[in-house]
C-alpha cells in the first residue's frame, strides 16, 4: 500500500495549490499542406489539422478524469505560417481564418504559429506576414502570432525590431474595442524554440516531426506552500525545497505526456518545465520570491531570488522527464501573477526591474500594459534591449507589451481568464528614434562562435 | 488499471460500508484499505482494481463524488499512477 502522507500530499497540491497541467500541446507540420493555390492550402490546412488532433480535446478531458489532474488547456502549434505563405503568396489573412475555422472544431483553446523567424533577414512571405498581424489577431479569436528577430548566432534584425514596433502598436489600435487583445496574443523572440507549448509563442519548428505532443506544467502554488514549511531554512535548503518540489510536479508531467502520446498514438516531445502563475490566488510566481523573504517582489534582492529559483526548478525538473524542451523555467507575466500585479500598482514593481529579471528568468518583459500612447520606436527599443540580453546570454527572451490604447500610466486594462488584467506601467519616453531608424543587423556575438 | 480511492471528512457510521458496497455492486475488487482520524477528520484510502469494472471509469468515478457531496466527504479517485510517478523513483 503507498503511503497515506504521499497520497493526500498529491490531493492537496491538486485541490488546494493549484497543481495543475497547464497544457497539452499538439504540434503539426503543415510543410506538406504547401500549394501555389492559397485557397487550396487553406483547405489542405484545415483538413490535416483537423484530421490529426480530432482526438486532442476529448483524450485531454479522459486523462484528466483518470488521473484527477487539471489540464487547462489544449492547444496546437503549427509551422510558421510564412513558409506556407511563401509558397502560395496571397493574403495571408486566409491562413488566420483557415486557423480560426480548425480550432472552433477541434475546440482548442489556442492555435500558435502565425509566426514568422527573421533573425537574419526577411525571406518570401515574412514581411506579407508580419504586415497581416494586426487584422489576423483582430479578426480571429484563438490565433496566436510570434516573430523572432533575434538568435545568438544570427544576431539582431533591426530592421524587423524596427518593424515589430509599429506592429505592436498596430495591433493594439486594431482591438482598441476589445480592450486592446490583440498584442496580448503576439510575442517578439530572441533564439525562440522550436518546440515550446506555451503560447502566446509556441509554433512547430521546422526541425519537428510531422506530428509531436509537448506538455507544459505548472505549478507555482505548490512552490510556494512547500517553502512556507521551511520558514527558517536558509537558502541551500530553499534551493532544495524547490528542487524537489520541481521534481514532483514535472513527474505528473510525463506521466500526462506519455499517456497523451500513447492514446493518441503521436510521438512524445517534451515536458516544458515551468512555473508558469495565473491571476488565481495562490498560484504566483511573485509570492514564491516573497515567501523567501522579500517583502513585496521587485524590491533589491528579487533579481537573486528569481535565478536560484529558476535555476532550482531546471535542475529539479531535469531528471523528472526524459526530454525537456520549450522555454523550461519560472515566468514573470505581470497581468497573469496576482503577486507582481500588486507589487505593479504599489509602484514596487517597475520595467528596469522586470528587465534585469529577464537576464534570469526563462523568457522576457511579458504581459506588461503600457501606456497607449506609447511611440513604436520605444516599443522597438524594448524589444532590442530584450533581444540584447538573449543573445548574449544565449537564453530566449521575448517583449509582449500591450499598448493600452486611450490609457495612461496607473489606469487599468483587464483581459479577463488566464491573461489577467493589471496597471498600466511607466516606461521612460527618452527617444531612441535615431537608433532605430538606423536599421540593419546588430552582429551575432563572439559567444555564437563555438565550432 | 488499479485506482486509488480517498475519502476526507467527518466520521459518519458506515463510510466504508457505503463506499465498499458501491465498488462491489460495480465489480471493483477492493485491494488495500486503510483508515485514520487525521485533526478529528476521518481519512480512509482503497486501492482498488478496476480491470472487470462494469462501467466507464468516469461514471465510476463521478458517482463516488457525488455520494461525497451529499454527505459531506470529500471523495477522489485516482489512476494509481499519479502517485507513483509522483513519489517514486
């Protein structure tokens, strides 16, 4: 018989620590739905994604019930669509709505891999592409859209950062009536993965499979309530805590994965291990690093604590699963994160802070509402800045930020459900207009040049 | 598969009557129970195989849960798996 402490352990992360699975994520490659006839692509889009995760949900919804574990959401990843758009040419606006259509009837949550990756340069169908974000996130409802402009062996695209810019803005205009959704949904990368679950950024790399299940778990409640226990351990034993609290939750992670790939007979990916917090109470990211002893995240100290902490979650994490992939660390998304949504509005959160976490974190500046008024070339200076990072630091890092059109700084913006809702942020307006304008590509660095 | 059954909540006569009679009535083989009082609160555990169960393990399974709600107790059931995988190397 197993032990009753160990059993009603796993009930309570469950039901009261917000345990939970946060996505199965089903991967597909639409490289063999190419057709000159964009209408015929489309079609054949709609048919193989249809055809291959016919089962996604309703397997989801059985795993969920056997096992008694929560699984959020199910969702699908596809091959950027530029490369499909390059074949074809057209508006590639038809791709989104071929998109929309397959996932209202498989009845996914989300669909990732409106994407285009341009870190050295535009190839056909990437500029038509990024050009259609806007109205593509403007007319579609579970279209996900990313563009990577940066990798540390390519270098930085100025050009698309410069582009990605009036993007974001453009995409916030376009869902000015939707309170400003559009750019919750499109991420800007550095070294982007290929095989991350988690949107808004996930899409199918090229390198895939034909047909992949990658699962990403969650699970920063659990974190934190295990720390509680260890109030006076210093921060060896703080490490070791999240280590194997790390472990378990990644355990319930491949074990969902397995199972997920066996019913619906589609190779294993990945287990993407992270942290990632909803708006719920008791499931941030934030009050595990104040839970170590920060009095409110974003104070001097909560760049540290968030290293050990992710770095304790990999470690923990690593063994727990046979292939570990995607982004794989703790998320700071400030409207998702009940913890930084207060220390945002107490004014103890800033964007310099978020950035130096972004040097330790598993991705970059996410889910930040800033003001609506808010030039493009600063919003391209922060993306530069979090590209700068990645790539030197050979670490992915991405800017989502939501220009809150027809709010200032302290008013609010809510989205509602797992994006949450928060202040809008101050970020300094000094123009770095010249330095975008330039263009071009910033070099890879001596760090690319490992053969 | 086997699947491990818990019921929390306060002690009442005849809750392992009740839940053993629903798994026999559904041709669920009880394997393990084990029973305590944790802080005043009746915590029982069964391991049970369910390979010649007569109905989806949901139906099973949600059926217990509401036997739990209507009185009182917090009942789940669970693929023995979870724990394993969770716990053991």
């Amino acid at each position: 018989m197993m032990n009753t402490g160990d059993i009603l352990e796993t009930i309570a992360m469950i039901e009261e620590e917000h345990l939970d699975i946060r996505t199965i994520t089903m991967g597909i490659s639409l490289l063999d739905c190419c057709d000159s006839d964009i209408k015929r692509s489309c079609e054949k889009i709609y048919d193989k994604i249809t055809r291959k995760s016919e089962n996604l949900v309703s397997t989801g919804e059985q795993i969920e019930k056997e096992y008694g574990i929560p699984i959020i959401n199910k969702r699908i990843s596809v091959t950027p669509i530029a490369m499909i758009s390059a074949c074809s040419g057209g508006n590639p606006v038809e791709y989104a709505k071929a998109l929309e259509k397959a996932a209202q009837t498989v009845g996914v949550n989300f669909i990732g891999g409106y994407s285009a990756l341009v870190q050295k340069g535009f190839a056909a169908g990437d500029e038509a592409l990024i050009r259609s974000i806007p109205e593509a996130l403007a007319t579609t409802e579970h279209i996900c859209s990313s563009v990577n402009i940066g990798s540390t062996k390519a270098g930085i695209n100025m050009d698309a950062v410069s582009f990605m810019g009036q993007i974001v803005v453009e995409a916030a205009k376009a869902t000015a009536d939707k309170g400003c959704i559009g750019p919750a949904k499109l991420v800007v990368f550095c070294n982007a993965p290929e095989d991350n679950p988690f949107m808004a950024g996930a899409f199918h790399g090229a390198g895939e499979p034909d047909c992949v299940i990658n699962v990403g778990v969650s699970g920063p409640g659990v974190v934190s309530n295990a720390l509680k226990k260890i109030p006076d351990g210093n921060l060896t034993d703080v490490a070791d805590v999240v280590k194997k609290t790390a472990f378990k939750i990644t355990r319930v992670g491949q074990l969902v994965a397995r199972e997920a790939s066996r019913r619906l007979n589609v190779p294993f990916g990945i287990v993407d291990l992270s942290l990632a917090p909803t708006p719920a109470v008791g499931d941030s990211v934030a009050h595990i690093l104040e839970e170590m002893g920060l009095a409110q995240c974003g104070c001097h100290g909560t760049t540290a604590a968030l290293a050990l902490l992710n770095d304790a979650v990999k470690k923990g994490g690593i063994m727990a699963s046979s292939h570990v992939g995607g982004l794989s660390g703790a998320f700071i998304p400030v409207t998702e994160d009940a913890g930084m949504i207060d220390a945002a509005r107490s004014g103890a959160l800033n964007i310099e802070r978020l950035e130096a976490m972004t040097a330790v974190c598993s991705v970059g500046l996410d889910m930040i509402n800033i003001p609506g008024d808010t030039p493009a070339e600063v919003i391209s200076a922060i993306i530069a800045d979090e590209a700068a990072i990645g790539m030197i630091n050979s670490k992915t890092t991405a800017v989502r930020v939501i220009p809150a059109i027809g709010k200032a700084v302290g008013d609010e913006l809510d989205f509602g459900g797992l994006l949450g809702g928060g202040p809008v942020m101050d970020i300094s307006m000094i123009s770095p207009a010249k330095f975008i304008s330039r263009g071009g590509r910033i070099p890879a660095p001596v760090q690319s040049l490992k053969n | 598969m086997r699947a491990v059954i818990t019921v929390v909540g306060k002690d009442t006569v005849g809750i392992l009557a009740k839940v053993s009679n629903f798994c026999a009535d559904n041709d669920v083989n009880v394997v393990d129970v084990s029973q305590t009082i944790l802080q005043d609160m009746f915590c029982m555990i069964m391991l049970v195989d369910t390979e010649k169960m007569g109905i989806p393990f949901t139906d099973f399974s949600d059926k217990l849960k509401e036997y739990g709600e209507s009185n009182s107790l917090k009942i789940h059931v669970m693929h023995e798996d979870i724990f394993n995988s969770m716990h053991r190397i």
